[in-house]
C-alpha cells in the first residue's frame, strides 16, 4: 500500500485543510468534568458525564495554553474512559491530531473507532504506552511499536483517507505505519468509517498507573491539490526557469497573517530571502541547487501552489 516517495514528500505542501473539530480545553475550569461542561463535544463511554468516567480539567499542565484534559486510573483499568463521537464519518479525507503527556512511572492508552454502537462494536486500532518510554499502535492483530518521552508532550497525527480506504500514523512527526482503514485492531476486515477516539485509563501490559494528558484536539477535512496540476503549474512564475531571483504574481494582497514558504521536491522547507509587494512575492534563490522547487501561499484559510524552476 505505500505510495510512490513523492506523493508523501509532497503531501505537506499539497493539502489544504478546514477544521471540523477542535478543542483546546482552555473553555473548562480546572478541576471540573470535561464532557459534562463541554456541551455535548465530549462524552463518556457509557454515556455518563460528570461521572468518575468523565475526564478532568487540569490547570497545571498543557501543552498550548494552560488547561488539558486528564486522564487518570490507580489500576490502568478505568474509571476514566473519555469518548469524541465524530457521528458515524464515511468517505472523506481527514487528518487527527493530538498531543498526548504520558506521565513517569505511568502508562497510556487510546483507541480509534470504525463504530462506537455497543450493538456493534468496531475498533480501528489501538494504542498502548509503557512506562518506559515505548509504545505500540496494533492494527490487524500487529504490534508496531513506537517510543515517547515520558513527562514530555508528544504529538500523534493520524492520515485517514477513506476515499481511498488508506491510513496513517505518525508520532511525533516519524511515520509509524501505513495500513488499509478499514481493517480492525485485531482483524483485517471492517468499517471504512471513523465513529469515535476513545481515551481510556488503561496502559501497555501490566503497567500501572494509568495517568495522561490529552490537548489540542483536532480534526481535519483535507483537500489536495493534484500533483499532475502543481508540477505543470508555473503561470504567473518569472523567469522560468531562474537562475539568482525568481517572482510569482499574485491576484490580491496578502493579509498581515499569510505564511509563504519554498519546499524543495524531497518536502523540506528551503531557507530563501523573500520580498514581499502589493502584487507579488519574489525569492532569492541564488544559493540554491538547480532543480524543482514549490512555493505555498497560505491567507486565510486559501493555499496557493506553484512551481519554481531554478537552472
């Protein structure tokens, strides 16, 4: 199932995104019940805010502001088990992120699920952190492990394109694994669909305590951008190809906000100097190996490719 290299190279630069769901905790006051307080957001796997099941607002520690959601269980076998209903997703292209604190001398656990309905239950994958600092996300009946900093904030990203029937796993920006979505945790066939994430007090093995922070949740629709478009896309590029200085025009001026950056055909982000005028963006790419380069134009929430040639 791997794609060809420059399909995943590429990827970062490719796609534009639009936030379905997100939750930063900063709206709960430390000490309370998330999914009580979060206006139906959240809930619990039986259903029961404000329950020992429901998840807590901690004040002390986050990753991006000052409050997170905390996951805590003596016996690394509940009572907290904190649900995200996504309502049944089918077909599609998303990407979910997180950032997860396992806590020292504890573990960790959560779960992805294809169907949430207790009549029919269906798990995705599952995710397993240690107290040592590995881990491992089991789909299909196989371990693949992972290792995270204990203590520390670590980010989990998913890429679930069920438009394809493709998924993958990345932790802390290093991909993990690349599977068909529709397999379940401990089978090959299943739903291709996204129902819930679950954050369950639970942990690899025999570990206990179960004790983790969970923040900056969020959920994504992505749209890409064909590849056979961008590589063919040099219109409004001068010259083409360029040697010391290259310009693209640009249709309207760029907000305050817009980010602009160069990426070379392996995915990274070239440091190149960058004008920026009323009607146009221009790099110095002097310094820079012959080749094929892209350039992406965020502004509000519009991405804008194009291709660079340098001789």
């Amino acid at each position: 199932m791997r794609k060809p290299v420059l399909l995943f190279a590429l990827f970062p630069l490719l796609a534009t995104a639009q936030v379905v769901f997100q939750d930063d905790f900063e709206g709960y006051s430390p000490g309370t019940y998330v999914a009580e307080n979060s206006n139906g957001n959240w809930r619990t796997w039986d259903n029961s805010p404000g329950t020992p099941e429901d998840a807590t607002a901690n004040g002390l520690i986050a990753h991006g502001g000052s409050v997170s959601a905390e996951i805590f269980g003596p016996s690394a076998s509940g009572p907290v088990d904190f649900v995200h209903d996504f309502g049944g997703l089918t077909g599609g292209h998303y990407q979910l992120s997180f950032w997860i604190r396992v806590e020292n001398n504890a573990g960790g656990y959560f779960n992805l699920m294809h169907n949430g309905d207790p009549a029919n239950l269906s798990f995705a994958l599952e995710s397993y952190f240690s107290n040592d600092g590995t881990g491992y996300m089991m789909v299909n009946s196989v371990q693949y492990p992972f290792t995270h900093t204990q203590g520390e904030w670590n980010e989990v990203k998913f890429d679930i394109n069920m438009a394809d029937d493709e998924a993958e796993f990345f932790m802390n920006g290093t991909s993990i694994h690349q599977w068909q979505w529709s397999m379940e945790a401990d089978s090959p066939s299943g739903l291709n669909q996204l129902d819930w994430a679950d954050f369950f007090a639970a942990a690899a093995g025999t570990v206990t305590p179960s004790h983790y922070y969970i923040d900056d949740f969020t959920l994504e629709n992505v749209a890409n951008v064909g590849i056979a478009d961008v590589l063919a896309n040099t219109s409004g590029v001068y010259p083409t190809p360029a040697r010391n200085q290259v310009t693209i025009d640009l249709a309207t001026t760029l907000s305050s906000t817009a980010t602009v950056e160069m990426f070379d055909m392996a995915g990274t982000r070239t440091e190149v100097p960058v004008i920026l005028n009323a009607t146009d963006v221009s790099f110095n790419i002097a310094r820079l190996q012959p080749g094929v380069y892209f350039v992406r134009i965020n502004d509000g929430g519009e991405t804008l490719v194009k291709k660079v040639v340098k001789n």
